[in-house]
C-alpha cells in the first residue's frame, strides 16, 4: 500500500509481534536460491543488491545481547534478465587491512563518501598535537593503472580538534561538498581507558565504554577541503544523537547541512538491546517512550561572519527557519529547520540520488520509516515542501531503502528503491525482495523467497 501522506507519520500497530523475526539466527545457503517474481522486473535493472547485517544471535547456549553483537551476514540478490536470485554467506574477517599502517587514523566510519572518479574520503579519530585526541579526514585515491593498492597511497586532508582532549566523540558520518567539509560532534563519548582495557582487563563490553558529556551539546566543525584548513568557527547547538547525514550542500555563502536526530545527550544505542527490541509489542513502546526522540533537521551555517552582526540572526537564506545568531562570546548559536518530527516515528538510514546530487542542492530523501524502533515503513519526502510519500503493508517489516536511478534518468527521482522485506504473517514466503517505483512509491515487483532474512543495516547496488 502506498500514500501521500502529511508532515504527521502513518501509524500501525504490532499486536502480533511479527518484527521478531527479524532477530532470529539463520543459516548460510549452499548455494543461491531461485526467487519467485510478481511484477515485473525493470528490463534495465541488471546486477546485485548487496546487504550486510546479524544473521548469528547466539553461540551455543550463550546468546547475544545487543542488535550490533551478532555474527555478520552478507546478503546478495543478482538481478539478471528478468529473474532473481538469493544467496547469503557468513563474514569471517581472514585478512583486515590496518589503515594506522599509512595514516594517522585510529579507524574510520561505515559511510565514507565516493565521488564518481573512484576517490574516497572518510573520517576517524587520530591523536594530534601534544597527545591530544583529533579526527582526521584522510583521501584515498582511485585504483590506477599500475594496480597498487590505494590505501598504500591515502593522505590526510584535514584536521578537526576534539572537545575533549581524551574521549574522542563516536562518529557514524559526515557532510562533504565541493569545497567544504562537515564534521558533527556530538556529546555521546568514547572513554578511551575503558575502551582499551575492557576485555583484558574486567570483561566489559563495547557498550560499556560510551558516556554522555551532559554540558557540550553539540559542536559542528567545517574545514575547507580545497586549502586543507579548518574553519575556527564556533558552531554550537542543543545536544543530540548524530548516525546519519542526509546531505549537505553550499547555497550563496552558506553551508545547509541535514542530519537524522535523537534529541538530547543519551545514547541511543542504550536502547538497542535484543531484549528491549524482542518484547511484546506493548513493551517495545514502553521502552521506546524512554528514549531520546527522532527529529529530521535542517541546519544552516553561515560561512561570512562579522563581529558587527553580534546579536543578530545571520542566516538570509529564503525558505528555511534555521537560524544561526551570533554571541558576544564568538558563538553562533544554531537552531534548525524541523523537516519531519513525529513522537517515535523516526526517518531513518537516508538515502538520496547520490551520484548526481552528494554536495549539491536535492529534493528528494527516502527514509526507513521507524515505529518505536520497529522498521514497518518506507518514505519519499520532498526536502523541500515536506511531502511524504509512504508505502507500508501490514506485518511487513523493510529495510534501509536502496535508491538506483535509471540510466539516462532526467528527473531526480527517475528510478526504483530495493528493499528486503520480511512479511511472517501475511502469506506462504516469509520474505522478499520488494522493488517501488521513486515517483510515487508504488510497487512494481516483489522477488519472494521461503526462507527468513533476519535485519539488515546498510547496502549497495552494484550495476552489471
């Protein structure tokens, strides 16, 4: 079912608790399966859907208790002349590549932005001047003809300074444009001493090592990509969780930056444990009213600053709310756009027409629709007007929605979205591989297959 739907979410209900699927174990496949196709597959859509989440949730009796503990899976569907195919194997990681080997990086994030030449550029922590924690945006250039390997070859771009001089803030993304870059910290910490010492020394977890910084709130951090120089502005805001950059772009002297939220200074990883997202459909809403808040926001940054504008707002974009005012103590203090709010109705794990509009003025997001953190819904919005087109069945359960464009496409949303979707109630395949159309979200084929496919975080397409 598709619908146009208003600024104010499409709620569902899940009494019969079908998202539990999504959290079970299942096995690796021999070899890939047939998929029974309704619809019809686009005649130009030729080459692999490529999806990686938990498909291990225990280990003999001992299980599993967080949504990222699980051992990975990868998943891929082969699109070939009208007719699908499924396979999934485990990942075992034989040969990791150590990139603190060629660069000052402690490690990078899982969305590192791809220009259409093959370049590469990423972010993670380092340690800077004097011992100090810093994050560094380090450029890995395209594969030549001479076949070396291009990590050998990465260099650093810039450098951001920490807020805290040991405990690094986590990062998940970034904002990259032609001439800037973006870097978002956030008050959710890494204690680097209980980081390093958890498992030899007193057997603690990975979640253990996060803190909230009550008093930072947030601070944003531009760098000019070109000169490799960091901006030394003071862009401040109210606390909140940063995973998933939608975009960010110039327009006439100002930097627009749109960011998928939590609102407030508690990580919301705290509440992403198997347990919480296993109960009953009246429990996960308890536990989801506890949570810090979903908010899509757009932020403006103004990158001419004059100490005669103190006081003022000096954002003069039209058609946007955000302000950025100026403070005597060299603050500008940023208030965003609220693009979609709704209470535990998150837009989640963005996608946009990335290879024609990364960095540049859009339109369009597509969104994983997340009801008190149960994925039960895809969207379209219009950045702009904030229409929201909708698709959502009953007991259907997507995944992060997977925009490609058509060749030859003239209009931004001239293609489909790929999404994995488990359905356990609602007929004989217990999940399929559904394809909309970027228009107006309505379904053009499902691939089904008989076998469960439990959660999966981020993908690709990769063209034939």
């Amino acid at each position: 079912m598709c619908v146009l739907a208003t600024l104010t979410p499409f709620r569902v209900e899940h009494p019969a608790g079908g998202y539990k699927k999504l959290f079970e174990t299942v096995e690796e496949l021999s070899s890939p399966i047939t998929a029974h196709i309704t619809g019809e597959i686009p005649v130009w859509l030729k080459g692999s859907l490529l999806r990686c989440g938990p498909g291990l949730f225990e280990v003999g009796s001992e299980p599993f208790y967080h949504l990222f503990d699980g051992q990975a899976l990868l998943h891929k569907f082969d699109f070939k002349d009208g007719h699908v195919t499924y396979y999934r194997r485990s990942v075992f990681s034989k040969q990791m590549v150590d990139v603190s080997k060629y660069i000052s990086v402690n490690g990078v994030t899982a969305h590192p932005h791809i220009e259409n030449d093959g370049t590469v550029y990423n972010i993670g922590n380092c340690f800077g001047k004097n011992f100090s924690l810093a994050y560094n945006i380090v450029r890995i250039p395209p594969l030549k003809a001479d076949k070396q390997d291009p990590i050998t070859k990465c260099e650093v771009v810039v450098q951001f300074p920490c807020s805290d001089r040991f405990k690094p803030s986590y990062v998940h993304s970034f904002g990259l444009t032609p001439n800037y870059v973006v870097f978002v910290e956030t008050p959710v910490k890494i204690n680097l001493l209980k980081f390093l010492s958890s498992w030899s020394l007193w057997g603690a977890n990975y979640m253990d090592c996060f803190e909230s910084n009550e008093s930072m709130g947030v601070w944003m951090h531009v760098a000019d990509r070109k000169k490799g120089k960091y901006l030394n502005f003071k862009y401040r805001t109210s606390p909140f969780n940063l995973f998933h950059h939608i975009n960010t772009y110039e327009d006439n002297g100002f930097l627009v930056v749109d960011l998928c939220t939590w609102k407030g200074y508690e990580f919301i990883y705290n509440y992403l444990y198997l347990a919480n997202l296993r109960e009953n459909w009246d429990e996960v809403k308890k536990n989801a009213q506890k949570a810090p808040q979903p908010e899509v926001r757009r932020y403006v940054l103004p990158l001419n600053i004059e100490k005669a504008d103190t006081g003022k707002n000096l954002i003069t974009l039209p058609n946007t709310t955000a302000t950025a005012t100026l403070r005597t103590d060299e603050i500008i203090w940023l208030e965003p756009e609220v693009i979609f709010s709704g209470p535990r109705q998150a837009f989640e794990f963005p996608q946009i027409n990335y290879t024609k509009y990364s960095g540049k003025p859009y339109t369009y997001a597509y969104g994983l629709g997340l009801n008190h953190f149960v994925p039960d819904r895809l969207c379209k919005m219009n950045i702009k007007t904030k229409e929201t087109w909708v698709w959502q069945e009953t007991d259907a359960y997507p995944s992060e929605p997977i925009f490609v464009p058509q060749p030859d496409a003239l209009e931004e949303d001239d293609g489909i979205v790929l999404s994995i979707v488990i359905s356990p109630g609602s007929g004989p395949k217990p999940a399929y591989l559904l394809i909309l159309s970027a228009k107006d979200m309505s379904e053009v084929a499902k691939a089904e297959v008989d076998i469960n496919i439990p959660v999966t975080f981020h993908g690709m397409f990769k063209r034939a």
